[in-house]
C-alpha cells in the first residue's frame, strides 16, 4: 500500500488594499473641512438676532402705532408725532433692557472666572483672554438702540412729508412691506436660512401686526367716542 505524503500547500497571501486617497485629496478633504468650519452659521446667531429683532421691533411697533393713530386721525401731526414717540420711547426700552441683560450676564463671567481662579483651572494665557472676551454692556445698549431707531426711522420718514391721508397710509404701508423684505432676506443670507420663507414669514408678520394694531384702535376710537 503506497504511503501518500503530505502535498505542500502554496502560502496564500491575501492582496494588500491600499489608501486610494491621494496627499491632495487628503488636503482637499482638510481644506473642505476647514471651509464648513468657517461657514458655521450658528456662530453669527447671536449678533444676528440682535440686529435683525432690533430692527424688526423699530420697523413693526413705529408702524403700527402710526397705522393705529391713523385710524382715529387723519392729520399728520398726529401721525408723526406718536412715530416719533414710538422711536424715542423703544430705542429708550431697548437699551435699557439689554444693559441690564449684559450686564448680568457680564456678572455671571466674572463670579466663574474668579471660581475659576480660587480652583486654579485655568492658565494665565486663558484668563487673560476670558477677561478680554468679557461682553460690554455699553456697547450692547448702544447697539440695540440704534437698530431700533434705524428701523423705526422707516414709516416716520416714508409718511412725513404727505399730507393726503389715504396716500400717505399707503406709502407708509408700501415702504414699511419693502423695509421687511428686505430685512429677511438680509437676515435670511447671513444666517444661511431659505430666503425666500423668511422673507414672506417676515412680511407677513408685519402685515399682521399692523393689520390688529389698525383695527383694534378704529374698534375702540368708534365705540369710546374719543
């Protein structure tokens, strides 16, 4: 009977997949990854909100205390004059209320950075730069107040100088329309959001406002006998 000797086997060595991603689509990928970072939209949020809120309250409470006004007196000194009440008045509100918000927010930073301190979490390098970072109350109050005033300054100067009631409740209506448009659309590019849903969301919101201011006054103008 013929002994049967092992047959040698062939080592089998199983392909090598190398990195199919190339030196230069690797720093495409980094560059890519770099250009998403600065594109981060969430980080231009809060500036943002305060300018574009800021100028929406001056635009929609000015305007729709002229439309309000309107529909109880025709004459323009009424008109202008509750405008010009309602800028003084709101940017006045405005700033107030954000130097109280900074400020204690401002209060807030400074009790952890001193915690911080007392624990020794952080570097010298960093405190100074949480210090330098602090937020400016001054400066919040200011800017809140003029993106009121400047939004506020639209329907007072769209109706100022016409005298004809009806036309100037329309242009005030028209230009106060445009104003809106063109801050959603302005708020709707830098915060990367559809523009064409923000701006009908904003225009039609103001139409809202002012439609209920308008009608709630010639309601009680009519019955109160005022």
């Amino acid at each position: 009977m013929a002994s049967t000797s092992a047959l040698p086997h062939p080592e089998i060595q199983l392909p090598c997949i190398q990195d199919t991603k190339s030196p230069n689509s690797m720093e495409r990928g980094d560059n890519q990854d770099t250009e998403v970072n600065v594109l981060d939209y969430s980080k231009r949020a809060p500036w943002l909100r305060a300018a574009v809120l800021g100028a929406n309250d001056g635009l929609l409470s000015t305007a729709s205390l002229m439309m309000g006004i309107g529909a109880v007196r025709k004459d323009i000194k009424s008109m202008i004059l509750t405008g010009i009440a309602g800028l003084v008045a709101g940017a006045c509100s405005m700033a107030i209320g954000e130097f109280v918000s900074v400020y204690s927010q401002r209060d807030i930073e400074k009790a952890q950075i001193k915690r911080d301190i007392n624990l020794r979490n952080c570097d010298d390098h960093d405190l100074e730069m949480r210090k330098k970072n602090l937020p400016c109350p001054l400066q919040a109050a200011g800017a809140s107040a003029l993106s009121f005033a400047v939004g506020a300054a639209v329907p007072l100067l769209g109706g100022a100088a016409i005298k004809k009631y009806e036309v100037r409740l329309g242009v005030v209506v028209a230009v106060v329309s445009l104003a809106l448009l063109m801050f959603g659309a302005l708020g709707a590019v830098l915060g990367g959001a559809p523009v064409y849903k923000s701006s009908f969301r904003v225009v039609v919101g103001g139409w809202v406002a002012m439609g209920i201011t308008c009608g709630l006054i010639k309601l009680i103008g009519d019955y109160s006998g005022f």
